[in-house]
C-alpha cells in the first residue's frame, strides 16, 4: 500500500513539475513563435514565423520576396523596381526554408510575381533538422504541415536553456527591449536609406577591428538535400510563371580562408546545372576591403546596393559579381 501511494506521489509530482515547465516555457514563448503580433522583445524573435504570419495576413500587400539569411537585411527591398518586395530574411535561413514558405504562400493564396533566392557558403551545411530543434529558427508549423500540438511540445516542453531563463527573468522584473515591426520594414529602410554613411565603416578603428579575425565558420554537408530542394524551387517557379533571381553572397576574406573550397566548388558546379544564378562569392575588392562589412559575415548597406545595381540595373561595380550561366 505505501508503496503504491508513493508511486502515486512521485507519477504526480512529475506530472506537476512537467506542467509547470510546460507552461513556465509557454508564457515565456522566449523566441515568440506564438506571439506574433507583439512588436516589443527582450530576446530576437523568430523572424521566419512572425514574418510568415504577417503576409498571411496582408496577402495582397507584396508580390515578390527576398528570401535569405540574416546576411540580406541589407539588401534594401525598394531599390527593386520590378515589383513590391518584401525582405524575408532571418537567422541563417537555408533553402529548405525557402522551399515550404514559397509553398505555403502559393497555398494560401498570396500571389508572386517575383524572387530573389539569396544563397550563402553555409547554405549546404546547416542541417534542416538541427533548425526544427532550436526556437529561434524553427520553421512555422503551417509551412511543415506539422501538427500544431506537437509543434508546442516540441518548443515549450523542454529544458530552459540560459536564453529562456534570461528572458523569463527580463519578463518577470524589466529590463532593455527593443521594437521590431515587421509591418514598418519599408518606413525601416526607408530609415536606413537616410541615415547610412560609408564614412562609419572606413575609420581605421572598424577597419582594423579584432572583429575581423575571426572568421564565420560552417562544417557539414547537405549538399544533396540543398541541390533538390532549389531545383524544387526552381520547378515551382517555372509552373507558376515567377521570375526568379539566383544569387550566392559575398564572402568576407577571412571567412572565405575557412570556407570548404572543394564544396563550395561542387555547389556552384551543381547550381548552374539548374539555373543561371549572380556569384558574388569569388574573392574580390569588396571581400578584402573590411570597410565594406560589419564583421566577417554580414555586409554592410551599400554592398546591398550594388547586388542590386548589378542583378536588377545591369551596372558592375569592380567587376563584383559574376553572371554564371553554366559551369562544366
């Protein structure tokens, strides 16, 4: 009988300290990938679900997309005359990501008109499935088809790592927030457009940066799943009659010193077997020079700028960027 009563005793306990932290986690939601509509954060949110969100939402409002990392906020979307874009980008986002946005949005009915498919050196390593584990960069549940209990499970029942603890303490007594609202992204570059200055990033202070020793480095291989997934891309694009723009982005010098060249190689090789793309990764003028970067993997605004001059305006800048039409 006692011990009966003390397994009943430890079944509940668990169960009340699983509850607990179920609903801890949930009220923390640390990377919101619930609370979409909030515009103030203590923690980076997932970008990739409140940005799904909202253009579920304002279907009508855009009718061409930038799809890529965090690397192409600074490629200003109304520089690009062709049509109404909106920026995309989020923390490492990797084709497969692109794919079942893509996907949804034609589902859903949002209709495009027009892409540009931002691929980087890390874009056939990172692996999909290591994304779905971590909240700041799990794909939206509409766009996997995963069921929505699980997609909570899979986010709030688990252990709080030191960034949910943080941002549960940060809830709980105050602390720095910043705004992002992903409805201003226009009124955000429009911002930008006015404020940049190259001088910034060619004092010998940011030129001579420690920032810029340490390189951005990647080890994996998904290149068979990234190669699919964009021909994927590819398809759906000619199907529904979308223009689409591929482009791999500059690689910072010091980054590049650690890049896999043999893959990076095969990649290019494999890409241009699907579809004419823009490289901007060959090392370059721009890759050398640290007054065009904000470290060794995100470039600065007037970067942004000259993608854009070179894919959209057809005016070469140094000859950086190159149009690959088929490499045998």
């Amino acid at each position: 009988m006692k011990t009966k009563k003390w397994l009943l005793y430890a079944l509940l306990t668990s169960f009340i300290l699983i509850l607990s932290d179920f609903i801890l986690m949930f009220w923390s939601d640390t990377f919101s990938n619930l609370h979409t509509d909030r515009t103030l954060f203590y923690t980076s949110p997932n970008k990739n679900v409140i940005k799904v969100d909202y253009i579920l939402k304002n279907k009508t409002k855009y009718d061409s997309f930038i799809f890529g990392s965090s690397r192409v906020a600074s490629i200003n979307p109304l520089k690009i005359k062709n049509g109404r874009y909106f920026n995309m980008t989020h923390a490492e986002e990797i084709p497969k990501e692109y794919l079942l946005v893509i996907k949804l949005f034609l589902k859903s009915g949002v209709k495009i008109k027009n892409l540009l498919i931002v691929l980087d050196e890390f874009s056939y390593q990172v692996s999909f499935e290591k994304h779905q584990r971590q909240g700041l960069t799990k794909s939206h549940y509409l766009a996997t088809g995963e069921n929505f209990f699980k997609y909570c499970r899979e986010l709030y029942l688990r252990y709080p790592f030191r960034s949910d603890r943080d941002h549960i303490k940060h809830k709980i007594f105050g602390g720095p927030m910043f705004i992002y609202d992903v409805s201003k992204q226009y009124e955000y570059y429009k911002a930008i457009e006015k404020t940049f200055s190259r001088k910034l990033f060619q004092t010998e202070a940011h030129i001579n940066s420690k920032v810029f020793n340490k390189p951005t480095f990647y080890n994996g291989n998904t290149l068979k799943e990234t190669i699919n997934d964009i021909k994927d891309i590819k398809m759906i694009c000619n199907k529904n009659g979308i223009n689409c723009n591929f482009m791999i982005n500059p690689i910072h010098q010091k980054t590049y010193e650690y890049t896999n060249k043999e893959l990076l190689k095969e990649f290019r090789k494999q890409l241009s077997y699907i579809t004419p793309y823009y490289d901007f990764s060959y090392p370059n003028k721009i890759s050398k020079d640290n007054s065009y970067w904000i470290e060794t993997s995100h470039y600065t605004v007037d970067v942004g700028n000259m993608i854009i001059d070179t894919i959209y305006n057809h005016k070469q800048t140094d000859g950086f960027g190159r149009y690959i039409q088929k490499i045998d």
